[in-house]
C-alpha cells in the first residue's frame, strides 16, 4: 500500500490534482478502479424502500443529513444485508476522479465495513458493536448474528467524546455488559486511556490488528 500526505492547505482536489500528476502508477489503465470514500456523510435505507434512483438517493439523504454545497450523493446495494447505503462526495473531487477514471466504481467506506462485518458478527452468540476511530470522527456498527442493528457516524477528536458515544450507543441498544463485544480498530492515540475506561462498564473490549485494512480488503467482494 501507497500512502500519501496531504496539503491541508489546499483542497482536496487540488490534492489530487496534484497526485495524479506526479505519481506514475495513477497514469496506468486498470481492468478495475475502485475509489473509496472515508468521511462522515453516509446513512443507510432498507432495499425495499429504496429503487435505486438517483434522485430518490438524494431525496433520503438530505432527510437524514443536512444539505451541503458541491455535493454529489451517491449508493451503494448491499443485497447481502439488504440495505443501500447513501453517502456524499464532493462533487468537484468526483468530476475530476470520473473524468481520469470514466468506469470508476464509489464506494462509501461504510459498504465493504458492513458487508464484511455483517460476515464476522455471526461467530458465537453475541451481539457485536465495531468502531472505527479516524482523526476527527467515529464510526460505528452494530449486529447481531449478522443483522445490522446501526451504521452511523459521530465527530469526536478526543477520548471523552469516544467514550460518550461508545456508551451512549452500547446503552441504547441494550448491549450486555458481560456478553455483548466492542470491537475497535483505526487510528488510537488514545488506545490506553480509551480500553482503560470501556473496562469499566464492558467486559469484552477488543483492539483490531490496525495492519489488517479491513476496509480495503473487503472492497474486493462488492459489487
């Protein structure tokens, strides 16, 4: 894997923009492109309630998210766990990436997390809580035996803010503290403090293997 900083100066097409230019792999033509998407704009929808227009995409996730500039809303079809997952991508990032790669495939980072999850939370009797720390957000979900109970997202950059939301879903779920499972992976500056303080009220607390990209792997079995 290939990871490149950003300018955070400039924006993120000019980000891209600027590594499109300058690194030689990105020229190359692929049999498949797949871009995956890792912001906090997403909701999901049952199948039967949504057709797959574009325009009914929209329609659903600004009822759920509030409207934003430059936005283009996109979907994804999970038929293995029924629901679509709607996300937002800028549109100007979109433009560029479709007119470098015309038979792109978006992907929220939310699709391969779910489809792969959904997989893994059927082992043993538990109900299983995920989350996916980044630098200023969270994401998590939640299953029972393969059943998507929640996806969603909350913005939190410290280990107050994490530990609110974890407990805050855990509880309103009515997650055991004894049998259910918290898992958690992504970037933990605060892994210490974090697990230290779940202990208190969760008994199964568990760091996933950061080096496994999960995300990444699991693209690879969308559509």
């Amino acid at each position: 894997m290939i990871e490149r900083g950003v300018d955070e100066s400039l924006s993120l097409t000019a980000n891209l923009k600027a590594a499109l230019q300058e690194l030689d792999f990105l020229s190359f033509a692929y049999r498949r492109v797949n871009v995956m998407t890792t912001g906090k704009r997403f909701t999901t929808v049952a199948l039967e309630l949504f057709e797959g227009e574009e325009e009914e995409a929209e329609l659903l996730f600004y009822h759920n998210l509030p409207r934003q500039e430059n936005e283009k809303v996109m979907f994804n079809l999970l038929r293995r766990s029924n629901i679509a997952v709607l996300f937002g991508i800028d549109r100007s990032v979109y433009n560029l990436l479709h007119e470098h790669y015309p038979d792109a495939r978006f992907y929220a980072q939310a699709t391969p997390l779910i489809e792969h999850l959904g997989v893994k939370s059927r082992l043993g009797n538990s109900k299983k809580m995920y989350a996916f720390v980044q630098k200023e957000g969270m994401g998590i979900y939640c299953f029972e035996r393969g059943h998507l109970l929640l996806a969603n997202s909350f913005g939190c950059s410290c280990t107050a803010d994490r530990l609110y939301y974890l407990l805050y879903v855990w509880k309103q779920l009515e997650f055991g503290q004894e049998r259910d499972e918290l898992h958690l992976a992504g970037a933990l500056p605060d892994k210490g403090a974090l697990t230290g303080q779940l202990k208190r009220f969760i008994r199964q607390v568990f760091v996933m293997n950061p080096a496994d990209h999960i995300d990444l792997q699991a693209l690879l079995t969308c559509e």
